[in-house]
C-alpha cells in the first residue's frame, strides 16, 4: 500500500478518484441543489435523484459486513500512519470525499484518541478540509468501524473562501459558546482576531496534542463520556476546520426521515425527497436541529413541529 507522502498527497487523493471513477468502483451520488436561507446562514440542501446503487449495495450486505476490513484496494488513497489509513468514500456526494480508517477495528462509539488526531492533523496540513466524526447511530454513523471523515472546503468550486456556510454566523468573540446558534454545542476557536500571526494559528491547529485536549475539554464540558467507560462516548458530532472546532451532543439521528450527521451542522444537509425540503423550509432548518439535539431554543421555536409522514421514492 503506498504510503503518505507530503505535499503529493492532494495529488495521490485525485489520481486515486480518476482509476476508481473509470473504473466503477466509486459511485458518485446524483443530487439537486437547493439552497435554504435560514436565519443569516445560506444552508446547501442537495436531494438524492438516483439511489438505487446505494440501496441495493446496503440490502445486498450480510449485517456484519465492515467495508474496511479490508477495504478496496481501488479506494484506497494511502497509509498515513501505522494506526490508520485513508480511503476514498465509495458513495460520494462530494468530490474527493474522503475517509480516515483505523487499521484495527475499534467501535465508532470509541472517543478519539491521540493517534486519531494525529493522524487528522497530519491530513488537514495539506489542504483545507471540513472534517467530521460521527459519534454513534444516533449521532449519524452508518458504519461500526471507527473513521473521520474530510471534505474539501469550500463546498462549491465558485466560493472564494475556503469556508462553510454556518460560518457566515460564528464569530471568536463569542468563544465557547456561540449565541447564534440555537442547539446546544461548545466551540475551541485556533484562530481568533487577536492572533498575532499567521504562524501561531498554524502552531495551534497542527499539534495533536494541543487539539486532542480541546477535543477533550469540549466533551467533557457536554458529559459525552459514560461513567463506567470513559472510552466509549454518548451520541455527539466532531467537527473541525483549520479555524475551529466544535461538538455537538446528539439525542436522535433523524426527524421526518430527514438525517443529519456532523456536516449538517455546517450548513449541508443531504435529503431524499422535494418534500423533505418543502418540509425542511416550512419548519425551519436551526427547529430540526434543537430537535436532534433535543435543546431548542425558544428564540427560534415559533410553534410546535409537524411530523410529516413523507415516504422514500425510488
């Protein structure tokens, strides 16, 4: 397997996805854009048109099915370290959707550790991604073996900053707690208009060690750890960039069928229906997410919300 190299790895990352591309191993989405205004935020709403493959491919396999041990040798980017490898993911909404996978198995419930991070970072330095971890089920994981995801920012091609749309409402004054979000979540900012340079921002979010104890003092702010296993978490969703990091604790995975996991919370979502984004405009996106959150805002809860009974079509 070849090895991470760095500043070829953008390079290894599109090579890889050109031969899978040709070759059907990687089975981009089809999806339709809709944008969604939403109290200062411009959410990208993108409906699945084709799913069939998807949903075959997932009734077709055998419930203890791990599609990382071993993965596909056509997917597959690189090694990054002798923990954890990097593979592409198969079903991309996403071009150049990417996937850090521990070697070994270990449970998606597991809290990242020191290696993970490391391993994250050394991804991160080589271009700007949105990365996120699904903590659990509940949290949005569709799969048991643990793996970060990384997404090249920004989203569109035609955005000028490398950028996600919730970041339109943050700001580092308003540090750990962001009063323009109405769901519960905890912020460590690496990058904050008193940085004095360039260099000491960079310092902050390339040292593992450094990020893994914000990653900690976050969860542990928001009691994601069990008592009796401080390694295995309660439901959340890990987020970072280059600028910021963010957990959110997680109650449900989905409301109305509409799913969300960590990169909804920056302004994403992925539905399968017109309906679900009628649905999504008429309740309103930041409803569902204290809903999922289970700690709505009463700023933004402007009346109860309606379940609508909205079927899959294929």
């Amino acid at each position: 397997m070849t090895s991470f190299q760095r500043g070829l790895f953008w390079q290894r990352v599109q090579e890889v996805s050109t031969k899978a591309l040709a070759s059907g191993c990687l089975i981009p989405l089809t999806t339709s854009k809709t944008i969604i205004h939403c109290h200062g935020v411009d959410f990208q709403v993108r409906v699945l048109e084709k799913i069939r493959e998807k949903d075959k491919a997932t009734l077709e396999q055998a419930p203890d099915f791990n599609p990382f041990l071993p993965p596909e040798p056509q997917l597959t980017v690189c090694n990054v370290n002798p923990h954890h490898i990097c593979v592409l993911n198969k079903f991309n909404v996403f071009d150049n959707h990417l996937l850090l996978v521990t070697k070994e198995f270990q449970v998606q419930t597991r809290r990242l550790d020191l290696d993970d991070i490391a391993a994250l970072c050394t991804l991160m330095a080589e271009r700007q991604f949105l990365a996120f971890y699904n903590g659990g089920p509940e949290a949005g994981a569709s799969q048991k073996h643990k793996h970060l995801q990384l997404i090249p920012i920004p989203y569109e091609s035609s955005d000028a900053e490398p950028k996600v749309p919730i970041e339109d409402i943050l700001t580092p004054q308003d540090g750990f707690i962001q009063q323009s979000l109405p769901f519960v979540h905890r912020m460590h900012w690496f990058q904050t208009e008193e940085d004095q340079s360039e260099d000491d921002y960079a310092s902050q979010w390339q040292n593992p060690s450094l990020v893994h104890a914000a990653y900690m003092s976050l969860m542990q702010d928001l009691d994601r750890f069990h008592e009796d296993d401080p390694e295995t978490t309660k439901p959340y969703n890990f987020i970072m960039t280059r600028r910021w990091m963010m957990v959110v604790p997680r109650s449900r995975d989905r409301l109305n069928g509409v799913e969300c996991n960590g990169i909804a919370f920056t302004g994403a979502m992925l539905v399968r229906s017109r309906e679900h984004v009628d649905w999504l405009k008429n309740t309103g996106i930041f409803n569902v997410m204290g809903e999922l959150c289970n700690a709505p805002s009463p700023i933004f809860v402007s009346a109860p919300l309606r379940i609508l009974r909205v079927g899959r079509k294929h």
